[in-house]
C-alpha cells in the first residue's frame, strides 16, 4: 500500500509538470511537441506572443527625430501615432499607439533611424469574433507620428518652392513677388515653412517663363486643382494657383 500511494503520488506530481504556465496572455504560434511526448529542461515546447500589446518597428529620417518625443524614465510621455493596415479591398484598420522607444542602431537598408510603437491589445480581444479588427503580425503598416504644435507655420504644396528656398506670391494687383522661406518640416507633397507669408496669399505653383519681380501674372485654377487659400497652421492645405 505504501508504495503504491509513493507511485500515486509521483504520477500526480508528473501530471501536474505537464502543464506549462505562461506569466502573460498569449497565443501560440507555433508548437513544437506532440502529445506524450518526453520533453527536458532546455526542450523548445513552443513559440508564444503576448498579446496585450505589439510593437511596430518605425524607420524616419535622423533629421526627423528632433520631432518625436521618447517616454520618461517612468515610460510616460511618448509621442502619439497612428498605425493604419490597409487591407487592399478599400478598408483600412486604425489603431492608436505611442512611441515607446529609439534603437541604438539605424536601418542597415536605408540608414534610417528605426523607432518602436505599442500598440495596446491589437488582436481587438474584446470585441466579439466577427467584429474584430485585429493588426497581424508581419503586416506592412503605416504609421503617422504626432509631432509638436507649431506656430507661425504655413503648409505649402512642394513643387511652389523654388531654387534657394523661395515661393512665388502674388501680391497686390496682380504682381509676382519672391518671398524667402525656411523650411520647418517637410513631406512627400507638402512642406512646412515659416517666412514672411501672409493668410489668404496665393501661392504660383506653375513654371513661369523668365519670371521677375513685378511682373503681372494671370490667376487660373487648374483641373485637379480647386481653388484654395494659403491658409495659417500645419493643417491647412496652402494654395495651389496657376
């Protein structure tokens, strides 16, 4: 009896070392055992993912991290962005993340800073099955970064600057005037400036043939172009006159 209870006794004790706990909510990506299988200490059972939150990996220019604020030594603080998976079929899923982190080490492809961004309970657990809209892992993303708010700024379609950080405006009567600006920020079609513009200037995004100072220009919108105003703050479109 006395051995038998002994036996009892290991068999429960073995039972219960089947079970692996995970000190986190996961899911399995991938196992790696079968079950009765004998497995040892250093034995790969499986791959896991938490998935209380994931992290996207970010690459921006390195002129452009003086615009991304890093969380404080308590983790708060982190710049807010925006991660947008575009499903190919005309939606797009939107989730809210923070900037959590720099790496010490820039992206060997294209020698640009590389950031991380969490992105909190990105499967959509607590939405029912059929509503979720869950980020994947390995997915191609983009994401937008909120940078600081600036003030005395003006956005301006790229192709208005000219050679030497200059824009065309057309003043008072019709007449064409150079402008000196400074570029703040820029972007694939637009670009931050600060320099002596004014609101509800008009902007000549067209060539001109032998511009000069003073020259009457003549005010025309293109096609794909609708009429707009060179309007304050990096929100607003700027003008775009022919």
């Amino acid at each position: 009896v006395g051995a038998a209870k002994s036996q009892l006794s290991e068999a429960e004790l073995n039972l219960e070392r089947t079970q692996v706990k995970v000190p986190f909510n996961a899911i399995v990506l991938e196992e790696s055992v079968e079950v009765g299988q004998l497995v040892g200490p250093n034995s790969m059972v499986a791959r896991l993912v938490n998935t209380d939150a994931f992290h996207v990996q970010v690459s921006i220019p390195v002129a452009e991290l003086d615009w991304v604020r890093l969380p404080d030594r308590d983790g708060y603080g982190g710049s807010k962005a925006t991660v947008i998976h575009d499903l190919g079929d005309g939606r797009q899923i939107q989730r809210e993340g923070r900037v959590t982190q720099r790496l010490a080490s820039v992206d060997p492809n294209g020698r640009l800073a590389r950031l991380l961004v969490e992105v909190k309970n990105p499967l959509d657990l607590d939405t029912p099955p059929n509503e979720r809209q869950a980020l994947l892992l390995g997915s191609y993303v983009q994401v937008r970064i909120d940078g600081p708010e600036l003030s005395d700024v003006f956005v301006i379609p790229r192709r208005s600057l000219r050679e030497g950080d200059r824009v065309w405006v057309i003043g008072q009567n019709g007449k064409l005037e150079f402008r000196d600006v400074s570029v703040v920020q820029g972007s694939r079609d637009s670009l931050t400036v600060r320099g002596n513009l004014q609101t509800g200037e008009d902007l000549v995004v067209s060539n001109l043939t032998a511009p000069l100072p003073g020259m009457l220009v003549a005010k025309s919108n293109g096609p794909d172009e609708p009429k707009t105003e060179l309007a304050e703050r990096n929100s607003a479109p700027a003008s775009t006159k022919n």
